[in-house]
C-alpha cells in the first residue's frame, strides 16, 4: 500500500472524481448484468443501480449506489444520495435474492440518504430501519463494499452484511467531516482537523474491527477490478460453505460486538 | 426662569438592595412559554405532566421524570455499564460526567422492568438531557441488551425516543448501535412478542431511522419532532423552507408512519391497552 496519507487526504482521494464509477465497477466485476428497477411502491431512485448479474459462473443480486456520469445522472441522483425509493428498492431485491438463494453484493458510494422535504415526507427513516432490520432475515452470502464515501445510516443500510470492505482511499463516517466541525465547532472550515479524530479512514476503521478486509486501490483500473473480482469470489466461496442459518448467526454474532 | 433651582431628580443606589421583595414573591419559571405554541402559561396550569395548556404539547422529560409518571413499580437493568469513548475523543470525559450528574444515568437510556397500569413491560425511555439523547455505545448495549432480556423473560417492549442522533462523539462504534440494535429487535420480533414505540420530542437521525420506526406499533405525542434530516440541512438542500409542522408526528401520521398520536396523560392506559390486546389468549 502507498504511503500512509492523512485522515484529510483520504476524504479527499474518497471524493476524487478520479474515483471509478459505479458502472465501471459493475460492467468490470460481473457478467450479464440485467438492471432491475423500482421499489414496487411507486418509486424508481437512479441513486441506487439494482440487478442481477454472474460473478464468475454463480447468479447473484448487485445493488449499488451511483454518483452518477453526466450532469442529468448527478442530477437525478442528488450526487449518490439515495432517496426512500431506492433503500426500499434495495430492501426488495434482497428479499428477492434470499428467494433465490442468490449472494448478495452491495457497492456503496454515497455521502448519505437524500436530505430532501420528499424524501422526509416518504419516510427516509422508515425506509433505512427496514433495511437494518432485513440483515436478520436474509439466508444468503452478503458482502458489502465502500469505494468512496459511506456516508451515515444511508452507507449502514447496505452494509449490514457478513464482510464489510472498504477502498484503500474510501471513508466511512457518523456524518461528513464537515457537518462534525460544524456541529462541534460551528465552522465547517475545520473539516480537515475534524477528519482527523473522527476514525474514518479504512485503517482506523480495521483496527475497530468496523470492517473485514482494504482494497488495494492502484492507478490502473484493470487490475483493481481484477483483484477485487478474485476477493469477491474467493470469499463467497468461502461463505457459501455455510448454512443460511449459520451465516445468519454469524452476522449477528459480528454485529453484537459494537 | 430660575436658572438655580434644583431639578427634582430621583436618586438611585444602584448598589443598595431593594427594601420591597418583590422579587423573592416572584421566582423565575412561574409562567413558562410553551416551546411549541410560543404561549406563556401559570407553571402550575401544565399540571403535573407538564402538558402546555393551550395545544398540548408536552414538556421534555428527564428518563426518571418519565417513570415517575408512569409507575412507581419498576426494577432498572444495566445501570453500570461505562463508555469505553472509542474515539478518545478530547473533553468528551467532562461532558459525560456532566450528562451523567444531570440525569443520574449512566447513559442516555433508562432500561428495565414495570409495570404500567398493571401490564409487565421491558422499558426504555430515553433522555433527551443526555447530550440530547444521542445514541452512544452504551445507549446501544443498554437497549439491546432490553431486547434479549425481554426475548428470555416473554416480555413486550416499549421504548420511548428522543434523540438527535448518532452520538458524534463516539463515531462509527456509535453507528453501528444502529444495526445491532435493529437485530435484536428483529429476533425479539421473530419470536412473536409486541414492541410499541412512543415518539417524543425530539425524535431524529440515526434514532428514527433504526428502532424509533421498527415498533409493531409507533404512537406519538402531540407535536413531537419526528425526523431523519435535520430542518436547517433540508432547507439548506432544496432551498425552500419548510412548513412549521413539516416535521411532526402528526405530519409523519398523515403520510403513514405513525399509528397514534396519544396526550401523555393517557400514555400509561394506552400502553397497557395495546400490550394486551398484542398478548396470546389466556385460556
């Protein structure tokens, strides 16, 4: 791994908009893609990319959130903010996935659920609670992956799951370095400072056990991707050696040390 | 005109104290303006719940002030437990020590068994004077901790909210309350055994998006703050302001997420009512 950068400058690199799409990611790590859409309640949120896909020769559920490319998509997405419709979109393929016995991977990049008056008025709290909720109910491998911003409960929504990893130049926080100097400090300004002693960066994060494994994070997008894809299988392969039951107990088991 | 006469000024002695007592007859806190409708009211018009007069919205509570409206018939559960303050963050200890003074809790939940109007319930009530109700680690084990006891023991669980969130000061350890309690909620859940919230003022964050919105049952009080994002972030984003109410149990309840808005003065009936009534059939 590079040399050891600050807490600031992984929130900056976990920003980049160097850092690789959210299709890049899904068209790299998986065959036969077929994107799924809608929350069956009403709602389609671009923010969240769901679908089933083959990663390697075994089918399973992708469900991702997406900063969006062009202006519209980081329009339509709030920039990867996820609104109720895409958590219970989310909540929907997973259950569809236990169905099917089918692993679930989840890809996360967001700064957050959508702080918007709809998203309020539709239950944007509801919408992740039930989420959280499902992690007991879902009989399946579960891998969730942060390769940039994992920003609050709209990041925990899709990672309640039995690996959780992260980028090597990811975050995952309480609330944005910004929004923690601004609360203690009433000045957004010292964001970095904040970024600091807030234990967001992935090698923080690994010594409290919040998370399982770092992704090496190299220049070169193939060899990400193909390193990534060769985790991934590695480890459901791995996984699948349990029972649903046991993989159950054992994400609860995971969970109750916090 | 007489340039020599003596003006009739009044002589002050700004350092002398007041011979009338005026202000021993009349303390501080008589009348009190209700937060909500703004409308100052006699301190003993909002009665012994602390219900404004005027709209009813009901006065924050410390965790003990809650219980002793409720029962007088309860055991507490896990009252040692201490914060390990993941972060080691800078003058956090000071701050929990002050909470801890103010509320006589050793975090920012009351946990453990009553009985509210002869029903056997597990008990949370949070403390919205414990840096304001913030969901630390020990408010995370303390209330899972409810949900596995009350699982052993068969019991319902009611939990009263009021929270602004993940407790910032202790980081992602804080957040992941989120997720464990959820599960635990989930088993107790599974095992086919009641869990009633009581939304209070205020209700937001991390709270509302994990166990404040996974009751079997969600009542309210009137005029409570229920929300996930905070007013100022909303507004910030959409650059619209919000109606007054827009975040209220009673606007929550119009777009399907609260069950009940319930006066506190007939929470203790109602708790036991809907326990019950969620109870097996006794032969």
């Amino acid at each position: 791994m590079a040399q050891k950068k600050t807490a600031a400058e992984v929130v900056q690199a976990a920003r980049s908009a160097d850092k690789i799409s959210t299709k890049t990611l899904i068209n790299g790590l998986f065959n036969d893609f077929v994107e799924l859409h809608g929350d069956r309640n009403g709602g389609d949120d671009p923010a969240i990319i769901g679908g089933i896909a083959r990663l390697g020769n075994r089918a399973v559920t992708v469900i991702a959130t997406q900063k969006g490319e062009t202006v519209e998509e980081k329009i339509a997405t709030h920039y990867g903010d996820p609104e109720p419709e895409g958590y219970r979109k989310a909540l929907r393929l997973m259950r569809q996935a236990a169905k099917f016995n089918r692993p679930i991977i989840t890809l996360i990049n967001t700064a957050g659920a959508y702080p918007g008056a709809d998203a309020e008025a539709h239950g944007q709290g509801e919408a992740i609670a039930a989420l959280l909720q499902a992690s007991y109910d879902l009989p399946v491998p579960f891998i969730a992956t942060i390769f940039g911003e994992g920003g609050s409960g709209g990041a925990l929504a899709l990672a309640c799951a039995d690996e959780v990893w992260m980028f090597e130049n990811s975050i995952y926080s309480v609330l944005s370095p910004e929004g923690f100097a601004s609360i203690l400090w009433k000045d957004s300004t010292r964001a970095d400072e904040a970024a600091g002693l807030m234990k967001l960066t992935p090698n923080d994060l690994l010594d409290m056990k919040i998370i399982d494994t770092i992704i090496p994070e190299p220049a070169n997008q193939d060899r990400l991707l193909k390193n990534l894809k060769k985790k991934l299988l590695l480890k459901l392969a791995d996984l699948s050696q349990l029972s649903g039951e046991e993989l159950i107990q054992k994400r609860l088991a995971r969970f109750r040390e916090f | 005109m007489n340039l020599f006469k003596r003006k009739p000024y009044v002589e002050t002695h700004p350092h002398r104290q007041p011979e009338r007592h005026f202000n021993q007859k009349v303390p501080d806190n008589m009348f009190i303006q209700c937060p909500h409708c703004k409308e100052g009211a006699y301190y003993k018009a909002f009665g012994a719940f602390r219900v404004c007069p005027n709209c009813g919205y009901g006065m924050r509570l410390k965790a003990q002030e809650r219980l002793d409206m409720l029962t007088a018939d309860y055991t507490p559960w896990d009252t040692e437990l201490q914060t390990k303050d993941p972060l080691n963050f800078p003058g956090y200890d000071q701050k929990l020590a002050k909470a801890q003074a103010a509320t006589g809790l050793n975090d920012s939940v009351w946990t453990g068994e009553a009985r509210i109007a002869g029903a056997n319930v597990a008990l949370g009530i949070m403390d919205p004077f414990f840096i304001m109700g913030s969901l630390g680690t020990i408010t995370g084990e303390k209330i899972t901790r409810l949900f596995e006891r009350a699982l052993n023991k068969q019991l319902p669980v009611v939990i009263f909210t009021a929270s602004g969130g993940a407790r910032m000061q202790e980081g992602m350890p804080a957040l992941m309350q989120m997720a464990k309690i959820s599960q635990a909620v989930a088993r107790h859940s599974a095992a086919g055994l009641f869990y009633l919230t009581i939304l209070t003022d205020p209700t937001t964050g991390g709270v509302t998006a994990s166990f404040a919105m996974q009751g079997d049952i969600i009542a309210a009080e009137p005029h409570t703050l229920v929300g996930f994002a905070g007013r100022r972030v909303i507004e910030q984003t959409i650059h619209k302001k919000l109606p007054e109410d827009f975040q209220s149990g009673e606007n929550l309840q119009k777009h399907g997420f609260v069950d009940s808005i319930v006066p506190r003065e007939k929470l203790g009936a109602f708790i036991a009512q809907v326990v019950r009534l969620n109870q097996p059939e006794e032969e």
